[in-house]
C-alpha cells in the first residue's frame, strides 16, 4: 500500500511530518500485515489536474478523475493500492459541488481530501475562500503557492483516519455495512460520519482477513499501540 501526499498537508513541516506519521501508522496497524510505504510528496502542478473555484464556498478545488488518472500511472508495480491524500477540496465533475473522496476498485487507486474537515470549512470566516475572483490559465497553478492549509487537531485527525481506512476498505471489497455498528457504515453527511465508530463490525473484520490474511489476536495487539487516537491524545483543538 502506497500513499501520495498530493501538496501540502500541514501549515509547518514538522506538522505535517507528524501527521502523515500517524495516518501511515494507523494504516499499518489497520491493515496488519501489509507493507505502507509513503511516497515522494507531489504539487498540485505534477499531476496536471484540472481545478477549479467552487461557486459556494469559493473555495480551490482539483478534479478528482484528474488526480486517478496521475495516480494510475504512478503506480509501483508491487502495489496493491496508491492512495493520495490533500487538503485541497475536491470535485468528481462540472455538475457536482464536491466530493470527499474517490477510487478506482479495479486500478487499486484512490484520492481522499480531508479539507471539510477542519472545524471551520462551512463558516464565513474561512481562510481558504479565494478572496479576488479572477480567471486564470487552466496551466497556472501559482494559486496553490502558499494555499491555506487548516489547523491539524485531533478532531481532524480522527476524522481521517476513519476516512482513510473506510475508503482502503472499499479497495480490498468490503461494502458498506448494513446491519452492526461499524466503520464499513456508509454516511450521507459528516455528522452521520462522525457517528461511525473505528472499528470494524465482526463480519467485516472477517472478510478484511481473508484479503490480507492477518491473524486477529496479532492485529488487536498491535492496534492497542495507536488506540490514544480515541481519546484525541495527538493534538488538542
């Protein structure tokens, strides 16, 4: 499993070094027994996507079918999965407002944004609105210079790992849960997100084992060593 930071995830280096420290870990205990390898950061400009100002939240967007296509052909030849990761809102197409998320199940790719996720993505004062509307060249990613980046606290932070490990569960086959209190739950909006509890329900843990094919009592020991995300030990809000 492979992980593509696509710009910039923290306001600081050593932020967002800590960040991606704990999402790569958390991944690894989750997915016990398969090998999370980060790979080289990338700017928005690398991928050549095409992006866009949202006409509600003013607010920068890249295209999410775009960044796919750039992961696909990044792909290493031993990975199961690349997955990239951003702040940077996304949208799938024209007529669409945004999308938290999207995956190719038979490329093994995927681009998650967790930008909604700050605590003040929908209100006014929100610095990541573009303050002047201008137009600019499809080939002009200047705009992404210095583009805010929300504070990283431990509500965020839980929130992508929840969305982290959801959507990679989408990739192994797993479908959204049903029946049972799980993470596999699917969710039409973030309080609904919210409600999802970390972990996986008794049926889905068992089919995530028989795709990677962990031994159960080694994987709970093992996901004991980042359990403080559950009580927001990491960063306070």
């Amino acid at each position: 499993m492979f992980f593509h930071i696509i710009g910039s995830l923290g306001s600081t280096r050593i932020i967002s070094e800590e960040y991606i420290k704990w999402l790569t870990g958390y991944c690894k205990a989750y997915f016990y027994g398969l090998r999370v390898k980060l790979l080289e950061p990338v700017p928005v400009s690398a991928t050549r996507c095409s992006f866009r100002v949202n006409e509600n939240t003013q607010n920068l967007q890249i295209h999410a079918g775009d960044i796919l296509k750039f992961l696909k052909n990044k792909k290493p030849e031993d990975a199961f999965c690349v997955v990239g990761i951003t702040m940077i809102d996304l949208y799938p197409r024209d007529s669409w407002n945004f999308v938290f998320g999207q995956a190719s199940l038979t490329d093994g790719v995927g681009i998650f944004s967790f930008a909604r996720y700050g605590s003040d993505f929908y209100s006014m004062r929100y610095e990541g609105k573009v303050k002047k509307l201008k137009k600019t060249s499809s080939s002009d990613y200047s705009i992404f210079n210095n583009y805010y980046i929300p504070e990283i606290t431990s509500v965020l932070l839980l929130r992508s790992c929840k969305t982290l490990t959801h959507e990679i569960g989408h990739i192994f086959g797993l479908r959204h849960c049903q029946w049972l209190a799980c993470l596999m739950q699917g969710s039409n909006h973030l309080e609904e997100a919210d409600r999802r509890p970390l972990n996986l329900c008794p049926i889905c843990l068992r089919k995530l084992q028989c795709a990677i094919g962990f031994n159960i009592v080694e994987r709970y020991k093992v996901s004991c060593g980042v359990d403080s995300i559950k009580r927001g030990k990491w960063l306070s809000e």
